[in-house]
C-alpha cells in the first residue's frame, strides 16, 4: 500500500492503465448476509483502463463500452479465449483485446446479418469500409429518402454494408427488427453518422485487435454457453429483462428468466468461468429480477453514470449496473496469482439484497 492509502499498482495494472484512487478497506460495503463473508472487493479501486480509448465499431444500444473498464479487472491473469455469446458491438472483448488481457475470442450474436458484418470487420476491412463511404456520400442530397432506400434494400439483401450505414443513423443505435424479421427503426435525421475517414480508423483499429484471433458464430446463447470449455471466460451480456421476452420487437431474439437461470445453473455444473450484466438500478429503481441466490453468484454493481433515458428526462440520477460472477470464476480470482497479480477492482459489493 501506498502513501495516502493508495495500493501500490503492479506491473500488469499499470499496463492496464488502472488507477488507484482509493482503497481503505473500511471504503468497502460488506453484504448484508455477509457476517464473516470476505468481500471480494478486499480493497476498492476505481479503475480507468487503457480500454476506455479502444477503438468500436459502430453505436449500439446496451455497448458496455462505457462500463468495459470495470468489467476487466475480474478477469483472471493469463486467460486464453474470452467468449460473448451476447456480443452486439463486443465492447468487452475489444477492451480485453486492447488491454492485452485474453488471447483469443468468441463472439457471437443471434442476429445473423449482425454477425455477418462482424465477419467483414475481422475478415475485410478496406472493402467494407469503402462501401461506407460511398453510401455516406450519396446520402448528401437527401438523408432522410437516402436511409429509407437503404433500408429498404438491407430487409432485401441483408448486406453488411448496409447494416453498418444503418447502424450509424439509427436512434440511439437501437437495433429494432418487426416480429417478422423486417429492420423498422427510424434514423436519427440531425445526424449524418459517422464521417468515413473517422469510421475508417474505428473500423481497422478493432480488426487489428481480433483478426487472425477471433471465432464469429450466430446461435442461440444456450449453444454457446454449452460447447464453452472450463478454462474459458464467458462473458454474458442479454438483453434487458424489460426486452427480453421472444415476441419482443427490439431484438431479433430474447431471453426469458427462467432460461437464463437454467443455462448458468447447467454453466455452474460444468465448472464454467463466467460474468454476467444483468440490468440494475436507477436512483432507487431496481430494473428487473435479480439472479437467485441457488446460483451463487458474488453480486456486485458498478456506476454505468446517468442513463441516455433519465437524461432525456431531465433526470439527474446515475444508472448502477448488476454484475454477477460466477462461483469458478472467483475461485480462479482467489487463487494466490489472482490476488498477487490482479488485485485491482472497480466495482462495489451489493448491498440490497
Ligand atoms: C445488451 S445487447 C449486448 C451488447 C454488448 N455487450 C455490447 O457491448 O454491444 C444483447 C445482445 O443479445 C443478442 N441476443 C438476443 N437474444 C439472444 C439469444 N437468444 N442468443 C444470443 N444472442 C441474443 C441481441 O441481438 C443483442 O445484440
């Protein structure tokens, strides 16, 4: 520990750009059941990792972008293959990539054409992006007649290109498909999306990451989950409960409660490493059910800041996030090269359950 409290980073935190703000153990919230738990969180530190300024994509809703750098301290030192059977912009995996923190990756995503334009970005680049750039520059005439055009030709074609202009003039990057499979949401008219030469860079900057490294598949998460190997880390991001249901429109899939919680308690028999985001907290709103208790899992919440929703509303109040570790998974982080290594955590213990 250093002066004023601080930890003394190792050579791996600093690589990851973490920074120690503060750490006194009494900082640290225990759980309300927790009388003689260990908090995982032994010492607390807010981290700011080197992945905040990864290059991504495109805007997607539900990026964990933002929220990336709180997500890989609880990663266990020298992890081969990172999974996300939940990937949308993959923010995760490309910060992990960025930071050096996992060698290969597995991103899938059950929206095939989405996974058809990850292909592209891992696989070829320069022709994608080129095809951006004329459809950016035809747009100029007439934006709003240009997206519809455009759009109407992606429920045709489903080709990557198009997706990827689409992507950069939707509202809020919200994906949203009709119960039949039709892309119906809206574009954004006040903005033009994302200058070629800016995408350009975004673009070839995430394929240097993951090419020649990564698996691209377009399954359901049950699959995924299944085929993962112990020595895996899985990391779960599925849509928001309040969108989660089969017939919901936002998403061309969903996944209910019950069978998330089926999938982990089968995940938790096979010994399987595993993160998952599930919903959480505005204000004093709770967003959804929490995952139960027969799971195991360490529960924890991290700041997600103010919603794009609540500020729309005028709404000040910050959005914590529910983060929940898998029982493998922290005894990988307890292991004595976990807590000399990787000590570092960004998040806080739960403290209403
Ligand atoms: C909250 S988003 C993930 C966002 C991602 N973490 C990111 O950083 O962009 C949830 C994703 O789950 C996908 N999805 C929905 N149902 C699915 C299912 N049954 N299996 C696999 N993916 C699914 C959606 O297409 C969506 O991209």
């Amino acid at each position: 520990m250093g002066p004023d409290g601080d930890i003394d980073l190792t050579g791996d935190q600093r690589r990851l750009g973490l920074v120690a703000l503060y750490s006194r153990t009494s900082d640290v919230p225990r759980g309300r059941s927790g009388k003689g738990e260990r908090p995982i969180a032994s010492r607390q530190v807010l981290a700011t990792a080197a992945g905040t300024t990864a290059p991504h994509p495109f805007p997607y809703q539900g990026s964990k972008r933002r929220i990336a750098k709180f997500i890989l301290p609880y990663f266990p030192v020298g992890l081969d293959r990172l999974v996300e059977p939940f990937c949308g912009s993959a923010a995760v995996s490309i910060s992990a990539a960025a930071t050096g923190l996992a060698r290969r990756f597995w991103l899938n995503d059950l929206d095939g054409p989405l996974m058809a334009l990850w292909e592209e970005i891992v696989e070829r680049p320069e022709p994608l992006v080129a095809s951006y750039a004329n459809l950016w520059r035809d747009q100029q005439s007439d934006k709003k007649t240009f997206f519809f055009s455009v759009r109407r030709d992606f429920n045709t074609f489903r080709r990557p290109e198009h997706l990827l202009y689409l992507l950069a003039r939707i509202v809020k990057g919200s994906v949203r498909y009709s119960a039949d499979g039709v892309f119906n949401q809206s574009a954004d008219n006040r903005r033009a999306g994302i200058r070629p030469s800016a995408l350009r860079r975004q673009i070839l900057g995430v394929h240097q990451l993951l090419a020649g490294r990564t698996t691209l598949s377009a399954k359901d998460f049950r699959q995924v989950a299944l085929e993962c190997k112990p020595q895996d880390l899985v990391y779960m991001d599925p849509p928001y409960q309040g969108t989660s249901q089969r017939h919901d429109r936002r998403y061309c899939g969903g996944v209910g409660y019950e069978e998330l919680v089926d999938v982990l308690h089968t995940m938790n028999d096979m010994g399987a490493s595993y993160i998952v985001s599930y919903d959480g907290r505005t204000g004093g709103k709770t967003h959804g059910r929490l995952l139960p208790r027969s799971l195991e899992l360490r529960h924890l919440y991290v700041n997600a800041g103010r919603s794009t929703q609540a500020t729309l509303l005028g709404n000040e109040r910050e959005t914590v996030e529910s983060l929940y570790l898998s029982p493998a998974l922290l005894r990988r982080l307890d292991s004595p090269i976990q807590r000399t290594e990787s000590t570092c955590l960004g998040a806080q213990q739960a403290l209403f359950e």
